[in-house]
C-alpha cells in the first residue's frame, strides 16, 4: 500500500466515523466517486468498527502478570525445558510428563546419588504463599506417613533460576506406569481391579487419619508398579488449584468457576465428587467418591459419568445415575454393584463414611468371591500386614514432623527496606556438614536470642519456636516466612585451625535480600568471648540505637559458667512440651545448672516455674509442690530483681496458689514493664486476665502474645480457652480446629473444643473431639474401644460415667486433680459428689477453682450457698 | 541481581530518547528485571480474582528505578514506552510457548486458552494480532504505538496521550480507527466474517 493511498484511506473513514452511520454511505460514494475499491476498503473497515467496541479495550493485564510471574528468565521464554541443565543439585534427564499440575522429569540427585521424579510447579500454583505452605506440609505430613502406598516424598523447596525461584518436589521415581497407561490396554480383571482399589483406599484410609484429604484421586495419580504395588501421588496437591470454597448454598455455578479458574481440567472434572463441582470443601468421603469412580471404570472400561463437554460431565456427577455394569464384567456380583453405588451417592451421608468402612466392605467381598491364589492376592497379604503394621510408627512419625513443622498461616508482609521489627535468629549451624559442636550452637544461640528478645524495637522469636530449624540445609528464608518476620539471621560457623570462623547473614524475608553480612574469627577457647563478639556485631548490623539501659541489657551476663547456661537451656526447651517426664528432666537440668553456678538466677526462676508445671499438669497436689516454687521464686529475685520471667511465675504463684489477686497483677505488670517482648510474660499476664473474667483485655493481649510467637501451640490454643470462657462458643470451635489442624496430634488442642460443643448440647461432636484427643494421647485401643461402647450405650453421659469410674479407679493408686472429676460429677448431675470434690479441689489449691466464677459448667451452681461459700473462700466474688 | 541504579536509568533513557539504540537493550534487562520482582510479588500478595493492572505495574517499576522525587515526565513518557514494547514481547513470547506446548501433543496437557481467557484473546489470536500490529506499523507508526501502549502497557487515553504527545480527542479518534484497521486485518482469514 502506497502512503498516499493509505493516508486517503485514514482521512476518509475518519470523516465516516464523524457522520451518523446513516449518512455515511451517502458521504462514501460522493467521496470515492469513482474509485470503487477504495469505497469497499472504507466500508469493511467502517463494519469493522461496528463490531469493536470491545474489542482489545482490556489490557493483556492479567495475562501480563502471569507471563512476567511465571518465567523465570527472559531466556526461559524459548527454553521451556530444562532437559540437560542442571538445576540446584539436580540433573534434569528426561521430561517424564507434564500437565496442568506442572512438569515431572526424571532427575539426578547428584548429592545423593540417586534418581528422582522432579515435579516443577507452575508459577501460578505458588503465588499463594500461605497455600504453598499448607500444601506444603501436608505433603510432608502424608510421606512421613511411611505407608507403602503413598508415594515418598524426598525434597520440598525452591530452585533458584536466573531471575526467580520455582517450586519443587522430588519424589522416589517408580518404575511402573500410571493407572491411566494400564487402562488404556482396556478394563481389569476383578481380582486384579479389587486389589489395586484395596491398595488405594489404604493409603486413604491412612492419609484420612492424619486429617489430609487428597481431593484429585485419578487414574493419573495412581502409579503402579512392575511388581504390581500401587503408590498413590500428589496428596493435597489439588488444593494448590481450587479456587476459595464456596458456602454450601453457593450459586456460583462450577462452570462459571471452571471458567475463570486456569489449569480446570477435563480429564478431572469426571472423577470429581458433586461437592467438589459444586464448588464445595472436600472430605474424606469426597475420596472415596473418586475411588468408586476409578473402581468403576477399571471393571467396565469405561466412566460412569460421561459427556460430550465438560459442563455436561458436570451436570452427570450432579445428577445422573450411574450405568450399571455391563456383561463383560459378569463376575461383578450384586454386591460389587451395591459397594460402588454406595461411593458413588451423591450425599456424602449416603456414602461410606471412612476409608475403613470401604475396606471392610472389599475385603468381604474379596473372600466371598474366592479370590484365586495368584500373586496378586499374595500382595494383598503383604499389603494387609504393612496396613496392620503402619499405624504406630506413623503416628509417632507423625509427631516428628509436626514438632518440626509448626506452621502458623503465613500473612505475607512487606517491610520497608530498614525497618527490621521482628527476627528469627536461626540456630547456628556449620558451614559444611560434618561433626557438630552442640553445646557451641545451642550457647550461643540462646544467648543471642536471649540478649536481642530484651531490646524494645525488636521481636525475636524464642528458641522454642526455632529450634526446629537446627538442620544443616535449613532453608533460612522458608524459616523466616514460617515465623512471619522481617529478617533472619542465619549464622554459619566453621573450624579453621585452633579459630572458630563465624558468617552472619541477615536476610530480609520479604524478597531474600541480604541486608548485612559479615565474618567473625575467635579462638575456640572461650565462650563467652565468642557470645559477646557475635551480640556487638550483630547489634552493629541490625544497625539499632540503643540507650545505655539497654547497651547494659545486651552485655548482660546470667551465668558465669557456660556449662551451667546450656544446661537451663536446655530445661528450657523440655519445659515447652508440658508433658511430666519433660517437666522432670528439666527440673534436673536445672538444679544442675544451679550446682555450678548457685548465682544463676534465670535457673531458679525457670525451676520455680517447673515445679509450678508439674501441679498445673496435675502430679502432685499444688500444696507439696507450692513451697518449692516459692523458695526458687525468691531466690531468683533476690539475686536478679530485674527478671521478668522471675516476676511473671510469682505472679502466676500469687494468683493460682495465694489467691492473692491484687498482688498477681502487680507482679505481671512489673514483668511486663521489664520485657514487653516476650510472648511469654505476655501469655501469662492473658491468662491471669481471662481467669479474672476481664474477656475484652485478655484478647488483645494474647493476641499480641501469638503477633510475638505466630508457632506457638500453647498461645494458639489459650485462644480457645479465653473465647470458651468469654462464651463465645462458635468462635472457640473456630480457633480449637485452626490449632488441631496444625497440631492435630496434640490431645491438649481438643481440650476446648470439647467443652464448647458440650456447652453447645451437641453430644455426637463433643464425643467426636473426646475420641480424637484420647487418641492423640496415644490411648490403647482398649480404651478407645471402651469409650466408644460406653458412647454407643448410654451416649455422651455413658461416656462420662464410664470415665469418671476410670479417674476414680485410677485415683487409687496416685494423686489425680479433684476438678475434672467435681465437673464429671456436675455433669451426671450428682451434685452432692460435685460439691464434695470442688471442696477438696480449693482444700488443695488446685489451679482449676480460680475458674470458678466463669467456668460455664457451674452456672446452676451458682445460686447454692454451699457454692458460694467455695467461691468466696477462694477470695473471688461470687 | 543487582540493584541498577537510578541515575544509571535515566541516563539510558536519556541517552535512548537521543537516538542511542544501544541503551535500550541495556535498559531492557533492568525494566524486565523490576517488573519481573513485582509481578511476583502482586502475584502473591492478590487474591483470587483479582488481576494485576499493567499500568500500575509499571508505574511502579518506573518509580522504584527512578527513585526521583521530581519526575521527569519526558523519562517517564520513554520508560512506558520501553515497559510496553517489552511487555508486548513477554506476551507473544508467552503465547507463543503455550501454542508450542499445545502442538507438543497427547502427553502435554497444557491449559492454556483458560489463562488467556481472562483478557478475552486467546493466545492464538495474541499471535495473529501481533502480526496485524506489524503491519499496520509499517502503514502507520503513530497508530501501532498507541495499541501498544494501550493493549500491552495497560495505559489509558490520558496516559497514552501523555506518552505520545498528542491531544485526548486524537488519541480517541486514532484509537478507534486502529481497532478498526486491525479488527478488519484479524477477520480477513476467517471465511464466515464478512
């Protein structure tokens, strides 16, 4: 086109557009007179214009994110595999599949020497950080499961790439083909389908447990091995691409959802649950949907909710019927039909309600049918004995990965880049793997955190929160974003000769920037000297103006005797879990550390607080136990009058065993005076303030206690116990479920979540919490089974008056607190039992009788003299 | 990465906006760099539902390289326009990605008009539209830039005005005709378009 020409063309379909669309055709033919090719050129471009009034009025916006987001270098634009690279200390080797979870290959650890299947996550799967970390530990929490099904997981994290970090997992590789890949060869035989069906619902039934869900079971996700075993992949990692759960009456059609929400994809939508399409939260039961959709089609061969279109796939799981299973599977029994009918209902109520239920019903049908003895029923045998074998490694497994994972929800924030409020001083950790010089990396660890916890403008997480992170390739900025703070401080050490060369790094959390570093040589020799150089360089580079009380503060000294100071850091650390063996030992610890150095008040405080524990938690009557927390009380502060953790327990031992309220208060204000950062002189004022009923300041100030420990079970959990107290019943529901879904094998976490929905009058979820607390507890099965015919016959009051003739039978051989039976009593409505044992309960000083006036248990008390008679010797007002 | 510093921006727009081709391919790093980190972080920090503006994106990464209180806006003019060629390159190299990755076959499942979805154009049509858009520049340059600016930089009229030197009403008015222009270009493959 010439530029002439064109020019001709802009100037007239400008003058057109400026005309009534009625007077233009008029306006073309006078101006083209003549010219007809150039009046067809105005006029299509004059249609064109009639069609685009949306046209590209949106920006590529969200795209732009997406495509800025997700790759993770200009280069990698026209690279989009990483076959042949190496990437961290994996070698890529083959592109095994890719989909819309992401990429797999096959992978060289090179570290380790062995082949993994390396999983790459789409940009879009980790922009959520809270979910990432959720997924996160879920998957952990399943691999440590150790079942024989459920795929090993080896490595969880982040590879660094030129201009970002992409997620990852690694994962055993298994040499076998996905179910998918089996069923394309066509439909399985029932032996063969039952037991692959047996297999999954295993790893099911031991991933339920544990609270994990898997929400995509597909044949996708299912790999069966050569020898014929299954591993069930990618627990929880759906939950990466849902969008938010819709309220159950939700109108938000999944279409509409499935629409906006990338990555929905065909495939899946077939063997999703109707809750799941419909936008809802998943549960176990939504599993075991899935499964039948998967036994269903390995017998016939084919899906029993089909359609030309997703939406029509869809509306079939909503509502259709399933066919029933055709000729060619003419072994499937009336049984068989009835156990896949029974997955596949839509309400969940009408399906099984757990993992076992279905595996009882298969296992039945197994021997009914008369399973040939062939291998495959060998490997059932097999796979019925690691099932029976599983669950107590599990649990306590379990529990490892919970102690080292505690994760609180992630709120992601940005920090002005030198404005530094809260640390993490990670635990000190060698250079180069190797031997590790413990009593080094736990001193001056605990001194730093100890020495930085007591400046004003700085947060500093307690050693119980970090400690977990002691593993030599501990993530730093992982550890950072666990503990929502600002920066880390991340110190390596490493021995040169007879010096100890140290690299300090401080680490904004935010965006991994390195705000400070620098190296420190010491000899070896002296401790102390080591401690003090690292405070000084480390206070120079968190660059903080200090006054002269707090420069004092940071020089401060507890102990003359380094020996003594790991000890009490270590009772410290035991004190955490609150359980009597823990206590015991760290009451020796302490009393050890207080041999070498008698000065060392910071022992004797932590003692006095031991033995305080050792009643709360029920041992020993509080009255044996109250002279010795008082006489290591009083020598703390004799020694060191400025301790706040030393004013904090004689509070706690004035308000719980002198009831002497005025007084407790004084004492925790004193300690709050001394250290406003320490989540636990925070947490125990919260306490004395819900005991007092003051509900509207206990909740700010415990809150301030989490901002100041996000990890802590114990301040998560007394969350709950001050909304149960404040009568907010629904509200302490709420927090208990949010501490149990991270702690769920903690039975302390149910504690208030029992006793809101007993005030609730709903039996069947108080019995439920009962249940799941006794076997966090790690009840025998005796017992569980006890407590379950008792329910199942007399209901929650069977429940309790079986546990009450338990605590009693007990109570014969050793000192059990008098209030947990007073409320059983009061909850038989044996009211004269109740009384008798709340007066033993205030003759002992138990704890619990502080809580007189708000537990809500005793409200038909409260008119009875005999009770308000308690109540004001306890010095309370009734 | 390292930080580039402010004066060292300035100086390549400067240096750019005088004819120096050169600086623009060593501003590019930089620019991608910036909107690289902060798309990130919007990414992360937006909930469902959300989309991130292109414009305030920009905006800024133009801020934070600049790092002047004074803004100059004949900098800022350039940078928008190196932020939106970029753009336009990140995008059709993406779509371009994802139709690779489409052809790739059974075993990549790709989702990809999903994403594109969400901008109404598919990553099919980026492609085509890309192509019109060098077409209609070699008719036109004024026009192109102003779609560039527009449909990759996320700008608005008034930005784009601002940008290009021209008045609100001609931004409008070439606006239009450049939909049209390249809407008409689009259609002339489709056979059932008139």
């Amino acid at each position: 086109m010439k530029p002439e020409h064109w020019q001709q063309l802009d100037q007239l379909l400008e003058a057109a557009l400026e005309r009534p669309s009625a007077a233009r055709a008029a306006f073309l033919a006078e101006a083209c007179a003549g010219n007809e090719t150039l009046r067809q050129e105005v006029e299509s471009l004059l249609r064109a214009d009639a069609r685009a009034a949306s046209f590209i009025e949106t920006p590529a916006a969200a795209l732009a994110a997406e495509a800025l987001a997700q790759q993770p270098a200009w280069d990698a634009l026209t690279a989009p595999s990483w076959v042949g690279q190496r990437l961290g200390h994996y070698e890529m080797l083959a592109l095994l599949g890719a989909g819309g979870m992401g990429e797999v290959y096959l992978a060289q650890d090179v570290q380790l020497g062995r082949k993994v299947a390396l999983k790459l996550l789409p940009a879009r799967f980790t922009v959520e950080v809270e979910r990432v970390r959720r997924f996160e530990r879920e998957a952990r929490t399943v691999s440590a499961l150790n079942h024989p099904n459920i795929l090993t997981i080896y490595e969880i994290g982040t590879l660094a790439t030129e201009a970002g970090e992409t997620h990852f997992i690694a994962t055993e590789f298994i040499d076998g083909q996905t179910l998918r890949e089996r069923l394309h060869g066509g439909r399985l035989e029932l032996n063969e389908a039952l037991d692959l069906t047996l297999q999954i619902v295993g790893a099911l039934s031991v991933a339920h447990a544990a609270n994990i869900i898997h929400r995509d079971i597909k044949p996708e996700n299912v790999m069966v091995r050569r020898d014929g075993l299954v591993k069930v992949l990618d627990f929880g990692l759906a939950k990466l691409n849902e969008a938010p759960v819709l309220p159950a009456n939700s109108s938000v059609s999944t279409l509409e959802k499935l629409s906006t929400e990338p990555g929905a994809v065909m495939g899946t939508v077939a063997y999703m649950s109707p809750e799941q399409a419909r936008g809802q939260k998943a549960d176990a039961r939504s599993d075991l949907f899935s499964l039948g959709v998967l036994l269903f089609e390995m017998l016939a061969g084919q899906r029993p909710f089909a359609g030309a279109t997703t939406s029509d796939v869809i509306a079939a799981v909503l509502t259709a019927e399933p066919p029933p299973l055709r000729q060619p599977c003419a072994a499937a029994s009336a049984e068989l039909e009835q156990i896949i009918g029974k997955c596949l209902s839509k309400e969940r109520e009408a399906r099984y309600q757990s993992a076992e239920e279905l595996i009882v019903a298969l296992k039945a049908l197994q021997s009914g049918s008369q399973v040939e003895g062939t291998a495959t029923s060998r490997q059932l045998e097999t796979a019925k004995a690691r099932f029976a074998s599983w669950r107590w490694p599990a649990i306590a497994g379990l529990a490892a990965v919970l102690m080292a994972g505690l994760v609180w929800f992630l709120v992601w924030r940005r920090v002005p880049p030198d404005q530094i409020k809260s640390l993490a001083v990670l635990p000190l950790r060698p250079l180069q793997a190797g031997t590790r010089d413990e009593a080094l990396e736990l001193g001056t660890t605990s001194t730093l955190i100890t020495r930085l916890g007591s400046l004003r403008q700085l947060i500093v997480r307690p050693e119980s929160a970090v400690e977990k992170y002691a593993r030599a390739d501990q993530d730093p900025l992982a550890a950072g974003r666990e503990q929502k703070v600002d920066a880390v401080l991340d110190n390596r050490y490493q021995r040169v000769g007879d010096k100890l060369r140290f690299r300090l790094r401080l680490l904004r959390v935010a965006d991994g920037a390195t705000l400070w570093a620098d190296t420190l040589d010491q000899q070896t020799t002296d401790s102390f000297a080591i401690e003090d150089a690292l405070s000084a360089k480390v206070t120079g580079g968190l660059k903080l103006t200090l006054s002269e009380a707090e420069k004092e503060l940071l020089a401060k000294r507890y102990t003359k005797s380094a020996e003594a100071w790991q000890l009490y850091v270590r009772g410290r650390l035991l004190l955490h879990t609150r359980r009597i063996p823990d206590i015991e030992k760290a009451i020796t610890y302490f009393e050890q550390a207080i041999a070498l150095d008698p000065g060392f008040a910071l022992a004797y405080a932590k003692l006095g607080h031991a033995y305080a524990s050792l009643s709360w938690v029920g041992q020993a009557p509080p009255k044996e136990l109250a002279p010795k927390t008082k006489a290591a009380l009083d020598q703390a502060l004799k020694l060191d009058d400025q301790l706040a953790e030393a004013h904090a327990h004689l509070a706690e031992y004035k308000h719980y065993y002198e009831w002497d309220f005025a007084g407790a208060e004084l004492e925790h204000k004193c300690a709050l005076e001394l250290n406003p950062s320490s989540a636990d002189v925070r947490q125990a004022y919260a306490f004395y303030l819900t005991y007092m009923g003051r509900f509207e300041q206990a909740i700010p100030e415990i809150k301030k206690a989490e901002e100041l420990d996000p990890t802590s079970i114990w301040i998560s959990r007394n969350v709950a116990q001050t909304l149960y107290f404040a009568r907010r019943y629904d509200d302490a529901i709420e927090q208990s479920r949010r501490v149990i879904d991270l702690h769920p094998n903690s039975g302390p976490a149910y504690n208030w979540l029992i006793k809101a929905w007993e005030m609730k009058g709903d039996e069947q979820s108080a019995f439920a919490a009962y249940l799941k607390r006794a076997e966090a507890n790690r009840a025998s099965p005796d017992e569980l089974a006890g407590m379950k015919v008792a329910f199942a016959s007399g209901g929650l009051k069977g429940y309790r008056r079986w546990e009450l003739d338990r605590r009693l039978a007990r109570e014969k051989s050793r000192y059990v607190g008098h209030g947990d039976i007073a409320i059983f009593y009061a909850q038989l409505g044996e009211k004269e039992q109740a009384l008798a044992r709340l007066q033993r309960a205030v003759e002992d000083r138990t704890l619990y009788v502080v809580t007189l006036t708000i537990e809500p248990q005793w409200d038909s008390y409260r008119t009875d003299p005999r009770f308000v008679a308690l109540v004001r010797r306890v010095g309370l007002v009734p | 990465m390292t930080t580039p510093d402010s004066q060292e921006v300035s100086h390549l727009l400067a240096a750019w906006r005088a004819g120096d081709l050169t600086a623009l391919e060593r501003l590019t790093p930089l620019v991608y760099g910036e909107l690289h980190q902060l798309a990130h972080r919007y990414m992360r920090r937006e909930n469902d539902g959300h989309t991130l503006q292109t414009s305030a994106l920009v905006n800024e990464a133009f801020v934070r390289l600049i790092e002047q209180p004074q803004i100059n806006w004949q900098n800022r003019a350039h940078f928008f326009g190196v932020a939106a060629q970029m753009m336009r390159h990140i995008l059709l190299d993406y779509a371009r990605t994802r139709m690779r990755a489409k052809r790739g076959g059974g075993a990549l499942q790709v989702s990809l008009d999903e994403t594109a979805l969400v901008t109404g154009v598919r990553a099919a049509e980026l492609i085509a539209l890309d192509d019109a858009l060098n077409e209609l520049a070699t008719h036109d340059v004024r026009k192109s830039r102003l779609v560039e600016l527009r449909f990759f930089g996320g700008l608005s009229n008034e930005e784009v005005a601002e940008v290009l030197g021209m008045s609100l009403r001609s931004v409008e008015r070439e606006w239009r005709k450049a939909k049209a222009w390249l809407l008409h270009a689009l259609s002339k493959d489709e056979p059932h378009e008139a």
